[in-house]
C-alpha cells in the first residue's frame, strides 16, 4: 500500500510534466505548418535578380524639340518668347507684319524655312539709330535677309551653293556667303562675319539659328551699282555706197545726170547698167552737137 502511495505521487508529477512538455512544443511546430505557403509566395514579392525601376531620362529642347501641335502652324513669336534674349527681334517682326508672312508660309506643309535669329545684343551691337533710319520697305527687306526659303539642318551647311538665296531682293544686292569649319558655321555678308552660335528650334519644316549679330545687307547698308546692262549681239553692217571717180561732181557724166534729172529723166548712177545708160546719153548729147 505504501509503494502505491508512493508512485501516485511520482505518476502525478510525471503526467505534469508531460503535459507541460507538450504545451511549450506545440507554438514551435505551429508555425512548421504555415511555413511552405509563405515561402512560395515570398519570391515573387522580392526577388533578388529582379532589377527596380527607373524613371525616363529628360531629353534637351536642343537635342529633341518638342513636335509642333497638328491643330496649326508652329508659333514662332512663342519659340522666340520661350527661348528668351528676342525680343527685339520679336518686336520688329510684328510691326513690319513679317511675322504674319512666316505663319502663312509654315501654314503651307510644302513649305519650309530657316531663320537666323539676332540676339538682343546683336541689336544693341549697331551704331545708335540705325534701325530708326531705315524705311518700313528697308526693314522688311532686312528681316527677309535673315530668312531662308528652305529647311537647313545644321549639319547640311557644308554642302550650301554661295551665294546663299534668301526671302530679300537678288543675291546681287543682298548677297549671303556661309562656309563651315569643322563645327563651326559662319555666316559673311560682305559688311557682317558672325557664327551660329545656337539652335533654338529645329523640326522637319522649320529651323531657328541663334546669331550674335545682326546681318548686315550690301543693298541697304553699302549700295552698289548694279553692273552694265550686256550690250546686243553686233548685227551685219550695211554696206557703203561706192561712188564711181568717173561720176564725181566734177565730171561730165555728173553734169550730164544733172541734165537729165532736171529734164525728168529717170537715170541714175547706181549700178553699172545705169552707168552705160548715162554714157550712152553723153553720146548722144556729143553726136548732137555737131
């Protein structure tokens, strides 16, 4: 009876302990049964060889101009505005109405344009008043002088014939010399040498060049007159009459014609058949005589 007393003891003790091994194990495998579920979604939410995403890199408006809207004309008074340091330029291209005849030529899809575009310096560059000195007929032919009825990249001027045709009068009066060297672009006008010296707008109808002076035209600013009129090819001479010595004024046959003239007599010394008529009247004017 006593060992049975003795063991219960031990077998209460025993069954406790038990139990409390089971409950501190059971949270440790608990999450054993949850654990294949996470980590077959964990890859495709980190991946370690997935690289992050970047943001699209700017382009420069000098590289990759914005395109023109499709609803009009690009707006070049906008370009100029936007790029600053024009608006002097701007300013005379509204008064002379320029502008407006640029808007109608990118208004036409057929036709392109190139502009060098002053600086405000460039303005402030010439001699005080020579812009008020000028009629509104010699600044619109200024203006014009700075525009070209094509689209020119600015890698295609190694290949321009001089000199270069422009929206002014004739390359006579208004001649445009541009050569490059390397890079370089340079612009003569027999008064002004500049450079390109940036690209404002460029797209596949229009192009806009900055210049850093304004250009200067022979036939405003040095008129020059125009070269000789080529003279008519040289036509055949008309031959001179040959006066006979034997029908001088002074020889008989002379005063004979003279006779026969005043009688109405229908001879005269051109030829030589009219020549033996005429000797044969002095004949007959000799034979009479005696």
């Amino acid at each position: 009876m006593k060992k049975l007393l003795i063991s219960l003891p031990l077998l209460v003790v025993f069954l406790i302990s038990l139990s409390t091994k089971t409950l501190g194990q059971s949270p440790a495998q608990a999450p054993s049964s949850t654990t294949p579920h996470a980590k077959a979604h964990a890859p495709a939410a980190q991946s370690p060889t997935q690289p992050a995403a970047q943001a699209p890199t700017e382009v420069p408006l000098v590289q990759a101009p914005p395109r023109k809207a499709l609803t009009g004309p690009t707006n070049v008074t906008k370009i100029l505005e936007k790029a600053g340091g024009f608006s002097v330029f701007i300013r005379i291209l509204k008064n002379t109405q320029v502008i407006n005849q640029i808007e109608i030529q990118l208004n036409n899809s057929n036709n392109a344009l190139t502009i060098f575009a002053p600086t405000n310096d460039a303005f402030s560059g010439l001699k005080a008043g020579t812009l008020n000195s000028l009629s509104t007929e010699e600044k619109v032919q200024l203006l014009q002088y700075h525009l070209l009825p094509s689209f020119i990249p600015i890698s295609s001027f190694q290949t321009v014939s001089n000199p270069v045709r422009t929206q002014a009068s004739d390359t006579f009066e208004y001649p445009l010399n541009i050569t490059t060297t390397g890079s370089i672009v340079n612009i003569s006008t027999g008064l002004v040498n500049t450079t390109i010296s940036g690209t404002v707008y460029t797209d596949n109808q229009l192009a806009i060049y900055k210049v850093d002076k304004v250009l200067l035209p022979l036939g405003i600013f040095a008129p020059r007159p125009k070269p000789p009129a080529p003279s008519p090819a040289p036509g055949l001479k008309k031959p001179k009459k040959e006066v006979d010595s034997s029908t001088s004024a002074d020889s008989p046959v002379a005063a004979v014609d003279a006779k026969v003239d005043a009688s109405g007599g229908n001879i005269v010394n051109k030829n030589g058949m009219e020549s033996i008529r005429v000797a044969m009247v002095v004949a007959l004017l000799l034979w009479s005589q005696f």
